[in-house]
C-alpha cells in the first residue's frame, strides 16, 4: 500500500486520483510486471437519458430484478445518486487473476476504469433472478468503479447469492481493501 502511495505522489496524490484530478502516467521503462486481469469479453449496454439509483436499486422494483440486500456503505453513497445524460457504451470484463488491492486493478484498467451506476443496472436487468450471462452468478463478486453523489470513487460490488443479488460498495484505498482471485472486473471499452 505504501508504494501505491508514493506511486501517486503521497496522500495529496492518493486524494487527487480518487476525486478524478490526478492524470497518472505509466513509466514505459519500469520492468514487466505480472498481470493482473484477464479480458473476458465485451458487451454493449444501453446509455440513458436520466437514471435515478433509488428508482432501480431497492428489494422492490419495476424491473423484477432480484435484489436480496443492500449493504450500507451503497445506500449511504450512492442511493441518492442521479446520473443524466449517460451515452451507450461497450464495457470490457476482466477476470482477476490474482489477490489486488483495487489501486493496482485500476491502474492496470487504464483511463477507462470507470462506469456508471446505469450500466450496472443494464447488466442486473438481463439477469434478474441470476440467470447466466455477463455477470457472475457463482457468489463472487463483478466489480465496478463507480463515483458517489460526492464525486468521490468507489469500488460497487454485485453478486448473485441463492436469496437474490447483493449490492455493496467498498472504499478505495482502505486498509482491508482487497480484491480476490476469480472475482470479475468491469472497465469501459
């Protein structure tokens, strides 16, 4: 974690990248590191003129998507967030090859790491009772990089249990902040 820090410039860096204001260079002279990620495939998903995350994202609503829980940390960060005017995109899924902290995960994504609230529920929507398809269903997590109502990045994690989905968001950069093998991770295209 430290030298994800200094990596960024220390912790004015750390706070600049996650509100979006730091531009990260790669250094192209660094030695070959081990991959990360693993791209699966790419899927289109449909933009939106105005999506309303509490209209979508609670145990009942109008798209029959079955939601067993939401966990606090999504309610208190993202439940009063409005996204407008969001264009129709293709994202990319990676399988995570091994344990990562999401700093390194999004480094490795490139610029296009982040996503929006509406392309999780355009996911959600074509497998709302986990049903196969683009997003897991085996209990492991689909992580998507996600600003909160206070422009602040996030790490959203759906994943399909028997009783339904579970939704949850993870801070970035926090001490027990880990992603594990297998779990899949979604960027733009």
């Amino acid at each position: 974690m430290e030298a994800i820090i200094n990596k960024l410039g220390g912790m004015k860096g750390v706070r600049e990248f996650l509100s979006g204001t730091l531009v990260v260079v790669k250094n192209t002279t660094t030695r070959a590191k081990e991959k990360l990620l693993e791209l699966i495939t790419t899927v289109r998903v449909s933009g939106e003129k105005k999506f309303v995350a509490k209209n979508n994202f609670n145990t009942i609503n109008e798209d029959g998507v079955k939601i067993f829980d939401i966990y606090k940390n999504f309610l208190e960060n993202f439940l009063d967030k409005v996204e407008e005017n969001i264009p129709d995109a293709e994202l990319k899924s990676h399988v995570l090859l091994k344990d990562s902290c999401d700093l390194n995960i999004i480094f490795e994504l490139g610029k296009n790491y982040e996503t929006r609230l509406a392309y999780i529920w355009s996911l959600m929507k074509l497998q709302p009772n986990g049903e196969d398809g683009v997003l897991l269903t085996n209990s492991y997590a689909n992580v998507f990089y996600v600003r909160d109502i206070e422009g602040i990045l996030w790490g959203v994690d759906v994943g399909w249990y028997s009783k339904g989905w579970i939704v949850n968001a993870g801070s970035i950069g926090a001490l027990d902040d880990k992603c594990l093998t297998g779990r899949q991770v979604f960027s733009r295209n």
